[in-house]
C-alpha cells in the first residue's frame, strides 16, 4: 500500500483545483493546518507580520468550512498551534508519512521559511513539496519570466496576455483517499489550534461579519452567481460604493478558497460571449492588478514600511492623533467618509472606490502618513493582503510605482455624490443623517437650520461638523507636496 501523505493547508483552503492537494492521488491523505503566529522568535520569518483581528476571524471561518467538507470524505484536519518543524515531524512519523505536499505562500519572508523548513525536513528524511497556486505568475520573476522588478503596470499587464497560454488548466476536484488511522494507533500530542488562540487580544467587533461568506462552497457560488449576474455589467458597476457591482471575491482569494487559475481558464472560455467582453477584460485586469501588487512585493519586500519612491520619506506628514481617531471611527463630518469607516469596521469590507476615497481623505486631506491607513486597514479588512494593502495605500497616497499623481485629490463630497448618489450607503451607515434629504445628505453642513431641525440633527451634537475645509485641505496637501520636490532639487 502506498504511504500516506500530509497535505500541509496553508492559504490554499479548499479542495477543487488545488494542485497540491492533486499530487496526492492515489494515496491516503491526512489534512494538517498549523498556527504559527508567536512562536520561535529566533526563526527568521519571526518577521512575518502579525495577522490582522478581522483576518483571524476570517481565517478560522474558513477553516471550519474546510474541516466540515473534508470530514464529509472521511479525511480529518489536524489542527494545530505551534511550529510546523516538529510538527509536522512528529506526525509524519506517527502515521508514516514521508511526503508532505502544500501550496506556497507568495510572500517573500514566507518563501525564506519554506527554505529553512524544506532543507530541516530533509535532514529528517522528509521531504516538502511545494507547489504554485496562489497566483498566475509566481515572483519574483514577471509574466515574460524576467526577473527584473517592472514598475509599470501596462509593461506587466501586456507581458502576463502575452505569457497567458502558459497559465496551467485548474485540476477539478480529486477524489481524495482518507489517511485511517489504524487501530491502536494515535496522532502524537499536539496542542490543538483553539478559537481563543485566533481571539486573543481580538476586540469583539465582528458580529456584523458575515459568516455564511467563508469556504469554499460560498466562493464557488459566488462567482457562479457573478459570472451569471455581475459580469455583464462590471465595467460600469465595479465602482458602485457599496461594492455591489464586484465579484466580492477577494478574502476568498486571499485564503485559497478559490483558485486564481479557475477564474482565469473560465474567463477565457467566455470569449464567444461578446456581451461579456467588457467585463471580463477589466475582471482580467484587476485580477492583474492582484498580480502586480505581489510582483511589487516580492522585489520590495518591506513596502509596508517603506514608500517605492524614496523621495517620500521626506514627506511632511503631520502628527495628529485626534484626527486619525476620528478617521478610523467614522466621526470625520463628511457623511461619506463616515459611512466608508464605519462600514468597515462593521463589515470586514470596503469597496474598491470606497478604499480610494477613504485612503485619500487620510493621507491628502489630513496628511496623515499612509503607514497609518495601512495598518488600520490591515485590522479591519477580511481580505487584508500583505502585498494588495501596502501597494494600494502607496499607490493612493501618491508614493507608489505606477501611482495616482500625489496631486489627484479627490473631493469627498464629489466622490459622493457621484458615487452614491441617493445616499443610501450614506444613511445605512451613518443613521444619524438618515432624515435628512438627498440633497444634503452629502453635506449636512449646508443645509437650512429649519431642515436639520426637522431631520432631527444638531450639527457639533449629533453629528460633526466637517473636520477640515476641503479647499483649505487640497491647498495644504498641494503645499506639502511642492516642498518636497523643492528639498528634492
Ligand atoms: C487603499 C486600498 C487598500 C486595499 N487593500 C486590499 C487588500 O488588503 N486586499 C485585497 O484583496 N485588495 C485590496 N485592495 C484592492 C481592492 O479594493 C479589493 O481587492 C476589492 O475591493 C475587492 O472587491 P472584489 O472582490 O469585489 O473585487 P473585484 O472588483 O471583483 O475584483 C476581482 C479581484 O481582483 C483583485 N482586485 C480588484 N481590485 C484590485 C486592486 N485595485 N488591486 C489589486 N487587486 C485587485 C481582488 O483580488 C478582487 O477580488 C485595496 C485597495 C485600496 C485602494
């Protein structure tokens, strides 16, 4: 009889297309997924930035709907906290396995620990093999395979068409073998991976999260229902406010509930639609985008921390606690800015657009270091990305590759007009405004005393006033930004 196999469910939490979880065939399988966070400060991924709140949350939704797929075959997911070196090791040996099989990770201090952990296993007598599934075209080398960072998007967009047939066909759902444990047998003592260890130091905020959206059964139905209904119209509707008009794929995609190569290969298989050619040329384009950002991170690996376009470390961002807090907490006075924060924090989600005038309101209207966003986003975001997050603030605030112009700064009551413009997100999120009609509900502060009387609103009371004029804003931001070029020259 074949040896078992340990399939090591990293970000890769599902079953179909998973290459993988594929190379195991034919052999029985036994699921492990480890949670390392905290653990062996001497390792060198101790550098591995800690997992957001929303993400933990995330993540453990996911692993339950795994677990209950995978016990629906018979194959049982061991979890556990710890890290994965005697793990497992010790595993391996209990049910005499030799092999153990995962998907990468494509983050580059990821990638140093599969290193160190591949050549310890060895010495074990194990061996790790690794595949690639995250993404289309795995860095650091580009879709043409060149090894050189690109930073222009059009450059790695019309490499990544070009390089498309390479895109591997996603593998379907194997039958999968469960590894049986034989009788008298036991899996060594492990310590198992419990709620609390996902919780701790978690604030309970997530109870407007939804948890029917986790798995991959969800995904799969989700982007079923997007080819059917959303497609058609997602050029003109991805900008919608309430993210409405997207596939709302996104945290699925960041935990592998949905292969990347299945969206693609079904995408391509669409070309005799021409009514959906619009939407699928731009859904390829964003999912390029996801691409991109990972290219950027690969080559830059602390974009976290560090602008892609060095002058912006001289950058004069202010200091300005108060008005951070009051960014975060939706308390900024301009209704649509409030009902972007508030719905993330509530939510775990933001739409596209909503990001970019949130991002844009923080780092050009109160000219608070985009480091700031980054990491409250990286809190609060069910689909927080180590390479999206980083690349997206930096691409808003101006200091990123391929960016928006620092001096593109949107008009939050423009934005909102033009973007919600009955102001329903406004007044799901911002219920304080609801009495108020549509066309003030962009910006309370003009409205006529007797209105807000009647709406019930006291403006400094019930609901801010706006914490900064955006002419005075847009002025100051534009200052900034000249002095910098000025210490530049
Ligand atoms: C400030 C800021 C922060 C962001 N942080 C993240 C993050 O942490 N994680 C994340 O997945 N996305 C992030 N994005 C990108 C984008 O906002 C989300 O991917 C998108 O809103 C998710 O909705 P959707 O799944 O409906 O996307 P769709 O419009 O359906 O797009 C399909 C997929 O393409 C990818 N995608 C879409 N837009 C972008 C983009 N602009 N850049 C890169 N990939 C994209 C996503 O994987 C998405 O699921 C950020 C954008 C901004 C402006």
């Amino acid at each position: 009889m074949n040896p078992p196999i340990i399939h090591w469910f990293r970000r890769d939490l599902r079953r179909a297309d998973n290459p993988a979880l594929s190379a195991s065939l034919g052999r029985p399988v036994l699921g492990v997924f480890i949670w390392e966070e905290g653990q062996a400060q001497a390792r060198p991924a101790a550098s591995i930035r800690p997992m957001g709140g929303a993400a933990k949350w995330r993540l453990l939704r996911g692993l339950e709907a795994l677990e209950a797929d995978l016990r629906r075959d018979g194959i049982n997911l061991v979890m556990a906290r710890g890290e994965a070196l005697p793990i497992l090791g010790s595993i391996a040996g209990s049910i005499g396995a030799r092999s153990i099989c995962a998907n990468r990770i494509p983050e580059p201090d990821a990638q140093d620990e599969e290193t160190i952990l591949g050549a310890a296993l060895a010495e074990a007598g194990l061996e790790l093999v690794l595949h690639d599934s995250a993404l289309l075209f795995p860095p650091p080398a580009d879709p043409a395979g060149e090894s050189r960072f690109r930073r222009s998007f059009s450059g790695f967009a019309r490499a990544a068409q070009i390089a498309a047939s390479r895109i591997s066909s996603p593998a379907g759902r194997p039958e999968l073998q469960p590894f049986v444990l034989p009788l008298g047998k036991s899996l060594p003592k492990i310590r198992p991976l419990v709620a609390t260890d996902l919780y701790r130091g978690v604030p309970d905020w997530a109870a407007g999260f939804d948890a029917r959206d986790c798995g991959e059964a969800a995904a799969l139905a989700r982007w079923r229902r997007f080819l059917e209904n959303g497609l058609a119209t997602y050029a003109d509707r991805r900008d919608a406010i309430d993210g409405e008009g997207g596939s709302g794929l996104s945290a699925h995609l960041h935990w592998g509930e949905i292969s990347v190569h299945r969206l693609w290969t079904d995408l391509a298989n669409l070309v005799h639609r021409p009514e959906l050619a619009a939407g699928s040329e731009k859904f390829t384009s964003e999912l390029l985008w996801r691409e991109f950002s990972h290219h950027a991170l690969a080559h830059c690996p602390d974009m976290a921390d560090a602008p892609l376009q060095p002058d912006f470390g001289r950058f004069p961002w202010r200091e300005a606690p108060a008005e951070y807090d009051a960014w975060r907490h939706g308390q900024t006075g301009y209704p649509i800015i409030d009902a972007l924060m508030r719905c993330l924090w509530q939510t775990g989600r933001m739409s596209n657009r909503g990001r970019m005038i949130g991002a844009s309101f923080l780092t050009k209207h109160l000219l608070i270091d985009w480091r700031r966003g980054e990491s409250w986003f990286w809190n609060c975001l069910l689909d927080a990305s180590a390479a999206t997050n980083p690349f997206s603030w930096q691409w808003v605030a101006g200091c990123g590759v391929d960016a928006a112009p620092f001096f593109r700064i949107f008009n939050p009551v423009l934005q909102s007009g033009k973007f919600d413009p009955d102001g329903s997100f406004i007044r799901k999120f911002v219920p304080e405004l609801a009495a108020l009609p549509t066309a003030f509900i962009h910006h309370p502060w003009t409205a006529p005393a007797t209105l807000l009387t009647q709406a019930g609103i006291r403006l400094g009371r019930d609901y801010p006033l706006p914490m900064v004029d955006h002419s005075f804003a847009r002025q100051r931001a534009l200052d900034a930004f000249a002095s910098l070029r000025k210490t530049g020259s």
